[in-house]
C-alpha cells in the first residue's frame, strides 16, 4: 500500500480509502444493499490487511449505524493512532427542528453523537456533507474551528459543492483565522469530469487534497451497461448522476480491461487515481473482490493512448451530485 499526505497537510493516509457507506443495517431508512455488522467485518479486516487506514462514513449513513459497525470495527482490528477516521455531518438525521443542516447546535450536537458511535474521543477529519445555504458560512466555519480546538477533529474537510462556494468558505476561514478545509470529498470518475473545469484547479492551487466519491460510477463502470443488480433497480440518485451516452465510456474500459488482463474496476480507478490532485479514491466494498482490485489498481499504469481512449467519448453535461434529495431515504455519497 501506498501511502501520502492528505493535500498540503503533514497527515499520512493510504491511497485507497474505505467508504463505509454500504455497511448498517438493511430494510427500513437504509439502502437495500446495506451490509450488516457480521457481514461487513471481513471487509474491514480486508482492508487493515491489505494496509488501508483511510476508513470514510457519516452520520446519516444508516442513521448512525455505520459509524457503530465501523468503529467497532476499527477499534477490535487495528490501533486508533495507526487509522484515520472520517465522518461527516449536515445530513438530516430527525425530523423536526435542528435535526440536521450546519448550524452550531447541529454540528456541536451531531459531532458529540458521531463520536459515542464511532467509540472514539476524536476524528481525524470532520467533513461537512453538502452546502448549506440556510445557515451563516460564518457560523459553521467558526462552529467547525471550535470543534478543532476542543479536539474533537483533528482536520476539517468538505464535500460535493460549487467551486465558488469552496473559493469563499476557504477565504473566510483565513480572514477570520479559523481553521481551514484540507480536503475535498467530491464526485469524479470517467463518467462525471465535470469537477475539471473548476473545483480541481481550484484544489490544486490551494493545496486541497482530493478524495473522490463513487470513483466508479456507482458500479457502472465495472459491468455491462445493461446488466441489472439490486443496486441499479433502487438507486434512485444514480440516475440522476449519469446519461445514456455514457455507455460508450462503459465499453472503452470493458475493451482495455480486456487488452490489459485485468478488471474494469482496476482500470477505472487507475484513471482517477492518476490525477496528482487526486490522494485517495473513496471506494466502497461488498464483494471479496472489490478491495483487492482497488488496491491493484494503484499498481496499473494508463498509457498516454489509452488515456485518450478512455476519454474521447465523454460529453459534457449539467453539474451534478451536489444536491441529493429531502432526507427520507439514506445519505446518497
């Protein structure tokens, strides 16, 4: 495993990072595909084997009962000081008032919460999950600033949003010398570039490392374009991600995966993990196979050609994924 600083930071993490989205507990207020905690501890003992400590949930995630799964979990496999935690806050995990957003008493009491669950007196990087435009920037910066110095988070991360909205959340916190954002947590893959035109320059030049969500199309790019699984027939937000023409994408990494003797995943996730913007791709894990052509793929080299190949077919298309839908069903990244 290779490992590398998160962004401009001194933090250390695996180039692979475990997305802890799919593992709660499957029925009601969950994902259909959602593992639960018998289920999901191989993979999380996969993963310590193969040397990921980057390990990624939030709140919302099974309303809370991934960072439960993950963090007992985490803390039965490894070290605390030898893993790094991520989590995230802004989704809605009640009705009624204050029951999510990014307001103070959200995030002082949703950080509060995320750690009891988690089992752990702090997180090494906070994130908030999606903009929130009911609520002062100022406010939760500042919220966010002092849930560092309390020691709750070690570092302060965001999540999909526009350019703008990032270029003024980190002016902000400098004006004010509040803590800063050292990540961005947005989508990215071969089948969604739109974040190339604006919020990975802007990443670059301001030393934000990049942690992109869904590196695979949410499975699309690891399987024939017409092939149906429990997860294609009930994700509801995966179609509003992606387009008809992106099958002609689909079939380009289908054809090199082929020439090259390895999976399409492998050369999917080779693709994302070549930007030097890009520290570690969030990967999500529900078959035995999923982790070991993760980490593979670090290992596959992209030719100039075939890089060509794998992006001629693109088209561009309206933003997405910065926007999910009102909170009745789980947290969609």
């Amino acid at each position: 495993m290779e490992y590398v600083k998160l962004g401009s930071t001194g933090l250390e993490v695996s180039r692979i990072c475990l997305g802890c989205m799919s593992y709660g507990t499957p029925g009601k207020g969950t994902h259909p595909w959602s593992l639960d905690e018998e289920a999901s501890r191989p993979f999380f003992q996969r993963a310590v084997e193969a040397g990921v400590t980057f390990f990624d949930t939030a709140n919302v995630y099974s309303l809370g009962r991934s960072e439960e799964i993950t963090g007992r979990a985490l803390k039965d496999l490894a070290r605390r000081d030898e893993v790094v935690i991520a989590t995230k806050v802004q989704g809605r995990m009640r009705s009624g008032a204050n029951g999510g957003g990014l307001s103070r008493k959200v995030i002082m009491t949703e950080i509060d919460a995320s750690l009891r669950r988690l089992g752990t007196d702090y997180v090494d990087l906070y994130q908030i999950h999606r903009w929130d435009d009911s609520t002062p920037l100022e406010e939760t910066l500042e919220a966010l600033h002092d849930v560092v110095r309390a020691g709750k988070a070690r570092y302060i991360g965001a999540s999909s949003m526009h350019a703008w909205q990032f270029a003024k959340a980190l002016f902000t916190a400098e004006r004010h010398g509040w803590t800063r954002f050292v990540s961005m947590q947005n989508h990215y893959n071969l089948v969604y570039r739109e974040e190339e035109r604006e919020m990975l320059p802007l990443c670059a030049d301001q030393g934000i490392g990049v942690i992109p969500w869904s590196p695979l199309a949410r499975g699309l790019l690891t399987r024939d374009w017409d092939t149906a699984t429990t997860r294609t027939e009930t994700d509801n937000f995966a179609r509003a991600l992606y387009q008809d023409d992106d099958r002609h994408i689909v079939d380009e990494v289908a054809k090199i995966a082929a020439e090259r003797g390895v999976s399409r995943a492998q050369v999917a996730l080779a693709w994302v993990a070549r930007n030097p913007v890009v520290v570690a791709p969030i990967v999500g894990a529900t078959k035995p196979h999923h982790l070991d052509e993760a980490v593979a793929a670090l290992d596959l080299l992209l030719t100039d050609e075939e890089v060509a190949r794998l992006e001629a077919p693109y088209r561009t298309r309206p933003v997405a994924g910065i926007s999910v839908p009102p909170r009745r069903r789980p947290a969609q990244n």
